[in-house]
C-alpha cells in the first residue's frame, strides 16, 4: 500500500482543449518538488532493507534521557536540562544490577545493565559555568545602558539561565518509554528525582554495548530539486497523528508537509517556495503535522532525502 499526502496546498491544473487529440499526456515535470517527494519516497522505501537488529534487537530511536511526568521548568531550570548540568546530593549505587528486560510490542529482550554511577556520569555533562557577580547594591547600580548584559546591569533585569546545576535528590531503577525501531517499549532505566523541576530525569540503563545502530541508509540517485526539503526529526506520535520537523529557511515561504505511507515505512519531507532576493541562509525548524490512515506502530518513518530513519526529538 502506497498513499501520498499533500497538505496545506491544493493545486489544479485546467487543459483547455487546445492540444491534438494524438498528443497523448504532457511529459511530468521532473523539477517539480512535489513529483520528486513521490519518486524519491518510492525509491527510499523500496531501499529499506535493515538487518536483523532492527527486528530482533535493541535499536532506540530517540536520546537515552528524557523526563517523566511534567517538569515545572524555570528558565534557568530548562538551561541546565538541555546542557546536563547536574550535581547529586545523594550516594549512587555502584553496583550493577543483574539483566534487566525490556518488553516490546512484539516480545521481550533481556539485556545487560549499568548502574546508577556509571548512568549519572553518561547523563550529566559538566558544569554550568559561573553566574556574573552583580553590584553590590542592585538598586542603585553604575550607569550602563539598558538591557546591555553587561557586569553593571542590575541583577534582576538579567537574562536568567546559564549558572544553575539541577540537584538530584534520589535514584531508583524503574522503567521509561522509548521509541525503538520495534516499537515503543518499556526500558529498564535509572529514575533520578530532581529537585529544582518537580518530574523524574529518566537515563537509559542499558549497557552500551547492548544497543544496536542505525543502518546505514539508502540515499535515492536522482538530485533532490530545489523546493523540497528535509525532516529532521520527530516531534511527536500520538496514534495515527505524525508531528515532524522540517529544516526550511529563514524567508521560505508556502511551508507543506508531505507523507507517504507503506505498510513496512512511512516517508516524509516537504517542500517551501524558496525565496527570490536576498535573504541569510539561517536552518529554521518548523513542526508540521500529518494524519496517516492508521497508527503508526513500529512503522520506521524515513526522511525522503536520504532515507535516514528518523528519531524522536529529545
């Protein structure tokens, strides 16, 4: 099964009866961006050949951290997640723990474990670095000029975030969710209480070596147009609804997303109306949404440029 979406553009071509009868069909315009989504979408799925680890083993297609429940972020707080920058105020077990199992839609694999100190030394990433030292007397501070960020700048009008470590107040080995090329299932993962956002820090506890890799894609021979451009990650699943990201350019204009599906992928990309005068080559990433006619399951969503299976952002 094969089905092509186009959203957010409709198009219609009329032919007033101006051509021969015998001139049979207008030859396809290989330039045009929506005609190569549906020739290179056909190319990346028929590609689609991974090996036995993409069925039998461990293969995440998302990042070994991520939250459980909703985090209360400051700014300052949501700084410090995206940078790893951690401290513990509790001892971490050294040990590791015996085989954990991770259970699939389809089956179960048991699969070495790392303990609590080897995972908080993968999760946390360094040091913020220093906060600025303010004047001593906020409320009446040196001349400077306004929102300058510099060291005479009251405290207070600051930009907060870039010198708070987060506080790990607890750690215990439970499960977390994960977006696995079977599937999502449930990970053994060492759960890591925080202090400063009120949700659970959850790192993936399963051995380095346990993990399986990507295969390599397959990307199509013909030359990409210009107008049709890339995904670059997943935003969200939510059954049959599919939230990507395309990388479009600061001044792209006509943004829509486009979907093909198969019974064994799903293909996506898009196309943008690329600007014609000047304009600065800045990667923007915009969320598009589409609707497949089932849920996606353990279907592997492709981007249609190069075949790379895409994974869910973090």
């Amino acid at each position: 099964m094969r089905r092509t979406v186009l959203l957010g553009l409709s198009l219609m071509l009329t032919v007033a009866g101006c051509a021969p009868a015998s001139t049979g069909p207008a030859p396809r315009d290989r330039s045009d961006p929506h005609e190569a989504f549906d020739r290179r979408a056909t190319a990346v799925a028929e590609a689609w050949r991974p090996g036995p680890e993409w069925t039998g083993g461990y293969l995440p297609l998302q990042e070994p951290t991520m939250l459980i429940g909703d985090a209360d972020f400051t700014p300052a707080a949501k700084t410090a997640f995206l940078a790893g920058w951690y401290r513990k105020q509790v001892d971490l077990p050294t040990t590791r723990p015996a085989e954990g199992t991770i259970r699939f839609p389809d089956g179960k694999l048991d699969v070495p474990l790392v303990s609590a100190v080897e995972a908080y030394r993968q999760l946390s990433q360094g040091d913020p670095p220093p906060c600025p030292v303010g004047p001593k007397d906020p409320a009446t501070p040196p001349p400077a000029a306004p929102g300058d960020g510099g060291p005479d700048e009251p405290v207070s009008s600051r930009p907060q975030g870039g010198c708070t470590a987060l506080t790990v107040t607890g750690v215990d080995l439970g499960v977390a969710p994960v977006r696995t090329s079977r599937g999502e299932a449930q990970v053994p993962a060492w759960l890591f209480t925080v202090e400063e956002i009120g949700a659970v820090v959850a790192r993936i506890a399963v051995a380095p070596h346990a993990v399986a890799a990507a295969p390599e894609p397959v990307a199509p021979s013909e030359p990409a147009p210009r107008g049709l451009v890339s995904a670059q990650d997943i935003e969200a699943v939510d059954g049959a609804k599919l939230t990507f990201r395309l990388g479009v350019g600061s001044c792209d204009t006509g943004i829509t997303p486009l979907v093909q599906e198969h019974e064994h992928v799903v293909v996506v990309g898009g196309t943008v109306v690329p600007p014609t005068g000047m304009c600065d080559a800045a990667l923007k990433l915009e969320p598009v949404a589409v609707t497949l006619t089932a849920p996606l399951g353990a279907r592997p969503v492709l981007e249609v440029l190069n075949g790379t299976p895409l994974r869910l952002a973090p």
